[in-house]
C-alpha cells in the first residue's frame, strides 16, 4: 500500500535502461480526493508503442490503490495525441481556457489549456 502523502513517479525502460517514458502523480490538495497526472513523457523512440497507454494504466492503478475519486490533468490543445488518449481512457474536458507564455523564443506565444477530469 502506497502512503497517503506520497507522490509517485512511474517510469518505463527497455532492456538497456534507456528511458522510454514517465508519468508523474501529484496530490496537490490534501483535503481533495483528486491526484494530479502530470507530466507524462514518451521518448520520440518509444512513440506508437502504447508505451503512454502503460504509463497511463500503471497511474490509475496508483490512484485506485490510494483510494483517490478521481484523476485531474491539465493539458494543452496542440497536445492531439494526449487529448486522445486521456479521452479514451474515460476523461472528460470540465475546461478550456486561453494560456500566455511570455518566455525564451516564444514571446507571447498564446495557446489553449485543456482541463480534464476522470472520476474512479
């Protein structure tokens, strides 16, 4: 059984150790019984291989464990693949919402964040 303050990181390798991807947990609220995806990352090798399906799957079998009601992630509308994945997976979008970066190369680069929700 997992600690109910802990955070988790999952991370998937092949045989030599390389890294093919992670997804990250994050309970940003103790009072909420939500636990925050975040920060998945698939290597540009390992994309198409259901690697992210895994990662995915692994994180939802943590939140079950910690007896958490749902799973919320943010997420941005250039990210199609992800959006698809997390829809398949059960998420529904409770929010879209106009994001501004104003940093490095991108100076005020607009975009669009997309909030999304799956209860356990």
């Amino acid at each position: 059984m997992f600690e109910k303050d802990c955070n988790e990181l999952f991370v998937c390798v092949d045989e030599n150790d390389n890294l093919l991807g992670s997804v990250a947990m994050l309970r940003q609220n103790v009072e909420c019984h939500y636990i925050q995806l975040c920060r998945m990352r698939v290597s540009r090798k390992a994309r198409g291989t259901k690697i992210a399906q895994r990662l995915y799957e692994e994180a939802e079998a943590f939140a079950r464990l910690r007896g958490e009601i749902g799973i919320e992630l943010t997420t941005s509308t250039d990210q199609v693949a992800a959006v698809g994945l997390y829809r398949r997976n059960g998420f529904s979008v409770t929010k879209v919402e106009k994001g501004f970066v104003n940093i490095g190369l991108l100076p005020g680069c607009n975009f669009y964040l997309v909030h999304m929700l799956k209860m356990l």
